[in-house]
C-alpha cells in the first residue's frame, strides 16, 4: 500500500458485510471523501468541498441506478431506429402517393422503385456507418452533418434510379420534397436522441460502475486516474485484509471482504468485478476468480500498468465496456430488445384480457377470508436485484410467509380454501403482468426465488454454486424449468440443482421462438400437472 493510500483517516464507521443500502453507501462515501487526509480540525471546514468531490468523484454517489436500469438504455439504439424505420417508411408512402395520380396501389413499379431505393438506402446506411453510435465526445452537430449526408446519398440514388426507370417522366419535384422531408425529420428526431444520450451520460446511466477486489496500489492509480476521467463509477473495494486496509481510497470505501461481494447490497449496482492484484500470484487469482465466479457479474483482470499511457489504455478498456455506448453487441441487445418488446405488446394484451378473471378473484378472496388482496414479497431479480413480486393472497394472513423460511406442503393449514384454487391453477401469478409490464420481470425467465429461501434449514442459494448465474437474466411468470417438471417448492439439495440447471440452460438459449414456445405450452403442461405443489 502506498504512502497516500496509508495516510487515510481510520475515524469512519465501519461497513457491516451487506448491511449497507444505496443511501447508506452514499453516506459512506461523501464521508469518506470529507475525511480523506484531513485532521479533526480541518474536517468541519471541508464539509462543504467534500461533498463536492463526492458530486464528481469516481463513486459518484447521486448514480444510483442498478443494472436492470442502466442495462435498459443499451437498448435505446433499437428504440431510435425503430423511430427513423416508421418515419422513413411513413415519408415515403406519402409522397410515393403524391407523386401518383391515381391510387399507390394502382401505381407504376417504376413510380415507386426510385422512392423504395432512396429510403433502403438511408436506413440502410445509417445503421452500417453507425448513426446509432452516440460515442462519447461526439459533437451533436458532427452527428448531424453525417445524418444529413446519408439522407442525400439517399435522394440521390432515388433520383438516379427515378432517371433511369422514368426518364423525362420521372416526379423531380416529389422526390425533391421527400429528400427534404427526410432532412428535417431525421435530423429533428436525432437531435432529440443526442440531446437524451447525453443527458443519460451526464447523470451516469451510461457510465460503467465497477468494483474493485483488492485495496492495493493498483486499485488507488485506478481510483486517482478514474477520478481525472469521469467515465468509469468505482462504487467500493472490497479485500480480505481488513484488518490492514483503509476505510477509503481516494473516497471510495473499503466495504468488506471478497465473500461479503457475494450478497453485498452494492451487487445489483456493479456491472463489472475488476481484481486490482498482482497477477503473478496466479494461485491468489484462481482462487478469487473461482470464489467470485458464482456472481453474475463479469470479472477482469487488472494487470500492474507500466506507466500512464498502459493506465490510461487499461481504463478506456473498462470505460469501453458495452454500457458506455449506447449501441452495444448487436446480438445481444437485438435480442433483450426483442424480448422486452415482446414483454410490454404480449403483457399489455393479457393484462386487459385477463382483467375480469382478476377482479372475480380479488372479490372471491376478499370474501373467503379477512386480509388483503394482494400478497407482495421482496425476491431477486436481474443481478440480484430486490424486487417486490406481487401475487393474490392465497395464504391466511397471519400465517404469511415473506422469507418462504417454510416452503408449501401437501394439506397445508396456512392456505385458504380459495388459496389452494389459485395456487393449483397458478391464477395467484396474475398479478406479475404488472412486474412484467414495469420492466422488473419478464413473461418468460426463471422463476423469482424469495430472498433468503431455504431448503431444508439451508438457503437454497448455497446449495448450487452456480445459484447466482440464474439471475443474469429477468425472472419470469412462467419458465423452462417450470415446463420441465421444476414448479413450486425445492425440498431437497437435488431439487434446488435441477431447477438451476434448468434455468441456466434456459439463460443461454433463451430467444424470441422459445419464448412463444414455453408460453405456448405453461397452461396445458400446468394444469396436466395433478402432483406438483404450487
């Protein structure tokens, strides 16, 4: 540990191992940086300077936005093209229409080839030469300029293919006025998306949060250049020698150790674990790497820079990370985008459908017994974010079981006569089309697990080391493991490892035609199901 790193001060409260929430982490921090190599004397007169540092230190503490949030503006790309697709299309329709005396339908092929061409073209070159890459730095009106220049490239090749279809009889004017048209509205629309991009990369939402595993010398030249660049948010370290580190680094607090990342409440924050050790000490690496493997967090490396020009290229690696870009892996993100869409058309539909079966139910169980309708329980989410699910009560309100400490049995005395109607049924999920629709859940996923649910007198989640990994995807209503066999309960080890490999063979595969699928399939495979317990 350097001198710097040596001489912090020891006067701040200690950080309970996953004890800290959002607010609390802040607290930490702005006091952290208030502290930071001050004497008592001179602390109160910092105060003020402090929580300016806190405002543009690499902590960043008023970001608090987690993962699932922060992961939903990777897919603001699709979402702008999707806009551009429907004004382009709507643009061209209109003055194709114009340009023809007659009805569109009626029309020439060679009428409207040339306005079919120039609109290929512009959203076919803005995707290639990525106008839906709003890269840091990049001037708005740079952006502009080459929208502007796709849009001409565009009127020109529907005005060279209108010459050599139409000749002399070609509509100049209409084509002239498309061009036009285009212009303005595409320019209008992506003056808008650069203006929200950097309003997100202001407030950090596009910014990397990491952690770092290791209060080494490493970690605080990560920490001090980080400080310099305001494109990557250290929230913590986290080191096995407590007992010899500091509270804080350059302000960013020493919250536990490496285990205490396993269920630390910072988690749900972090889109990367960075291992700020020597790497020689291979066996040290290995170790951690499998220690922390169980996250679903992806994990690198840092090896020592040699010099400013090695610590700069290290940390534009980890600012580079796909959330910093707006359009990240095409793959990927079509593919969240896709299903999110999916989510809210498919969710939307039902919630409407299915809102007379769910007022019948909310009465049904108002009159079966006293208690509230609704049964809502904290459980984890995307990366191990806390989620509230809300589901119909189908248990006696004194015998409510947040934490599934006891999970449902055959003949269970705790739930009600309607209860074990709804709960046979599954109709006590209904009211997750709201998680769904929030963005919270998905229609298909795995199955959310109550925090802290056991097995036995185990918690599930230490019974499968790769327990975690079920969690790098939304949970769902329904799910693969459900339509294998894997409902209700989990009453053995065997049980709990069935599920998760269910649900990471689902993680990996998951797509668009699954996902009909699955859902194809939950009601009959559900109600054909007479032993589970649900």
């Amino acid at each position: 540990m350097t001198d710097a790193a040596s001489r912090l001060s020891f006067d701040l409260p200690s950080a309970p191992a996953g004890g800290l929430d959002a607010p609390g982490l802040q607290a930490l921090a702005t006091e952290a940086l208030g502290a930071e190599g001050l004497g008592a004397e001179a602390r109160s007169s910092e105060r003020s300077k402090s929580a300016h540092a806190a405002r543009r230190g690499p902590f960043r503490p008023e970001v608090w936005l987690n993962a699932r949030q922060r992961h939903a503006s990777r897919l603001a790309a699709h979402y702008f093209r999707a806009f551009d697709v429907l004004t382009v299309v709507a643009l061209t329709l209109l003055c194709a229409w114009a340009s023809t005396p007659g009805p569109l339908l009626h029309a020439q092929a060679s009428q409207l080839i040339p306005f079919g061409l120039g609109a290929v073209t512009v959203l076919a070159l803005m995707r290639s030469l990525g106008r839906y890459r709003f890269a840091r730095g990049q001037k708005t009106l740079v952006h502009l300029a080459a929208v502007a220049a796709v849009v001409c490239t565009g009127g020109a090749v529907a005005m060279a293919s209108g010459l050599a279809l139409r000749g002399g009889d070609f509509a100049w004017t209409a084509c002239l006025v498309w061009t036009g048209l285009m212009l303005i509205s595409l320019n209008a629309l992506h003056t808008g998306w650069s203006d929200l991009v950097g309003r997100w990369r202001v407030s950090g939402a596009l910014t990397p949060n990491i952690v770092l595993v290791g209060a080494t010398r490493h970690a605080e030249a990560l920490i001090r250049e980080a400080l310099k660049r305001r494109d990557l948010n250290v929230l913590g370290i986290f080191d096995d020698r407590l007992a010899r580190s500091p509270r804080a680094i350059e302000g960013v607090p020493v919250l536990g150790t490496a285990d205490d990342l396993l269920t630390h409440k910072v988690t749900p924050y972090v889109d990367r674990v960075v291992l700020a050790i020597d790497p020689k000490a291979q066996a040290r690496v290995r170790e951690l790497n499998a220690r922390l493997n169980t996250l679903p967090n992806e994990i690198t490396l840092l090896v020592e820079p040699n010099g400013a020009a090695e610590t700069a290229s290290a940390l534009d690696r980890l600012a580079a990370a796909p959330l910093a870009d707006v359009q990240g892996p095409v793959d990927d993100d079509r593919r969240a985008f896709n299903k999110r869409i999916q989510d809210l058309v498919l969710g939307l539909i039902a919630l409407v459908l299915l809102a007379p079966v769910m007022a019948v139910i909310a009465l049904v169980i108002r009159l079966d017994s006293p208690g509230p309708i609704f049964f809502r329980q904290r459980r984890h989410g995307f990366n191990h974010e806390e989620i509230v699910v809300w589901k119909f009560r189908s248990m006696k309100q004194e015998a409510a079981d947040a934490t599934a400490s006891r999970q449902v049995t055959h003949d269970d005395d705790r739930v009600t006569r309607v209860g074990k109607f709804i709960r046979k049924t599954s109709l006590d999920e209904l009211p997750q089309l709201l998680n769904v629709i929030t963005g919270e859940m998905s229609l298909v996923g795995p199955r959310p697990h109550a925090i802290g649910m056991k097995t036995g007198h185990v918690e599930s989640a230490r019974l499968v080391a790769e327990y975690a990994h079920r969690h790098r995807i939304k949970p769902g209503m329904t799910g693969w493991a459900a339509v294998n066999g894997s409902r209700g309960p989990l009453h053995t080890a065997q049980d709990v490892r069935r599920r998760v490999h269910l649900d990471i063979d689902y993680v990996e595969r998951q797509s668009l035609w699954l996902d009909l699928w699955i859902m194809a399939v939950t009601i009959p495979v559900l109600l054909g199901d007479r032993a589970a317990v649900r």
